[in-house]
C-alpha cells in the first residue's frame, strides 16, 4: 500500500508538471498571436506538440481509470491483419525519422490474413510499446518484427517481437514497468510518462488472453515480445 501511494503521488506530481508545461506552451503562443507578434515558423508546431502531448497525457490516465473501473472492454471486428499493423506502426516510423533513428519492420503476415480483433485496443499496445522504444532511444534505432504462428486452418498466434537500441530495461525492473505509476530507470531520468502506458498495455494484452514479456538482450537495448491469439476468418469463396 506504502509504495502504491509513493507512486499515486508520483504520477500526480507528473500529471501536474506536465499539465504546467503543455498548457504553458499554449498560452505563451496565444498571447503572442493577440498580442500581434510576429509569428515564427517555429510558433505553431510548438503549440500543436504542447495540445498534442496534452491530449495524450488526458487519454492516458482516462483509459487507466476506465479500466479500474470495468475492466477493458473489448470490441472485435473482422480487419486485415497485415493493414492493421503497418497502420499502427506507420506513426511510429515517421517519429523515428524525425529523431534520426533507423525504424526497420519485418511483417510476415499473408497480406490477405483476416482475423476478429480489437483494431483499436492492438493499436494501443503498439503505441505503448513502439512508441516507448522509439522515445527512450538516442542513438541506433528500432526494428519490428511479426509473423502469424498459425496452429490450424481457423487458429493463429500473432507473435510480435519489439526490438530498440535504448537505455536497456535491468532484470530487476521487468516485472516492475508492467505495474500502474511505476517507471524503469530511464523514464524517470527523462521525467518521460506518468507510468501508466506499459500497465494498460498489459491489461490489454490480458483481456486478449495473450502475453508480454521482456526478453534478454545483449546491451545497449530491449527487446519486447508479444503473444496474442487470433481466430482467423477465411476469405469468401
């Protein structure tokens, strides 16, 4: 209970941090619209990150309380499997070129795969896990690999194996990153998240009846794995 309260406290002190600096970025643009200021090419990017990282800070911690409340919930439809996951990665690939990293993807998937899934609950766990790799990544880059392990003509697992030449995640910490408010050593370096992503990304993955997991890695870099069944849907004669 003790540590659950340091990190409730921690997050809030986040929230509250980054709550300042967003809003604070907005504010300063506005004023210097009204006031007439001559505005930088450099002015409305800043203002759209600001609004952008405060959008994602408020989904964020809503999807957490969500699903203390209730749980996830999922809602499948029939989609491409192959679609679905290049349109989830197609942000992350652009994010990586602006930090001038390499981002490589190795999808083997039958590009007319169909299966039932939740589109919109897998393209947060990419988000969370792609998206942390492509953040606490300096130098190197990341690399994406997929591929359907199918056990029948109606049933698959879709494996998915997150690489990144980053900070690294010590053994200690694996299980620790998957706990709601808790942080490995590099995002609380860089102050990056409230430690909630990597949590609803495991509950997600739960309600999937898949699993997640941390791999070892030769340094520097982590290396994630994700499991999730799928019941595929053969095409229409």
């Amino acid at each position: 209970m003790r540590e659950e309260n340091a990190g409730r406290a921690r997050c809030t002190a986040y929230i509250s941090h980054e709550l300042r600096g967003c809003l604070g970025g907005i504010v300063a643009g506005l004023r210097m619209l009204q006031e007439g200021s001559q505005v930088s090419a450099k002015l409305i990017p800043a203002m759209s990150e600001s609004a952008s990282g405060l959008l994602s800070l408020c989904d964020r911690t809503l999807e957490f309380e969500r699903s203390l409340q209730g749980g996830i919930d999922l809602k499948p439809e029939l989609v491409g499997i192959f679609d679905t996951l290049r349109g989830a990665l197609a942000p992350w690939r652009l994010q990586a070129h602006v930090r001038g990293l390499s981002f490589e993807d190795d999808l083997t998937i039958d590009p007319t795969a169909r299966a039932e899934m939740d589109p919109v609950r897998f393209s947060q766990i990419i988000q969370n896990v792609v998206g942390n790799a492509v953040k606490f990544t300096a130098q190197g880059g990341v690399s994406v690999r997929a591929r359907l392990d199918s056990e029948g003509p109606k049933a698959s697992w879709l494996d998915i194996q997150v690489v990144d030449t980053g900070p690294g995640i010590p053994n200690e910490e694996r299980t620790l990153v998957f706990q709601p408010f808790s942080q490995g050593a590099a995002g609380r370096r860089s102050r990056a998240g409230a430690g909630l992503g990597l949590s609803i990304v495991a509950q997600i993955v739960a309600a999937m009846r898949g699993s997640i997991r941390i791999d070892d890695s030769p340094p520097p870099g982590s290396i994630f794995h994700i499991r999730l069944p799928l019941a595929l849907v053969a095409e229409p004669a």
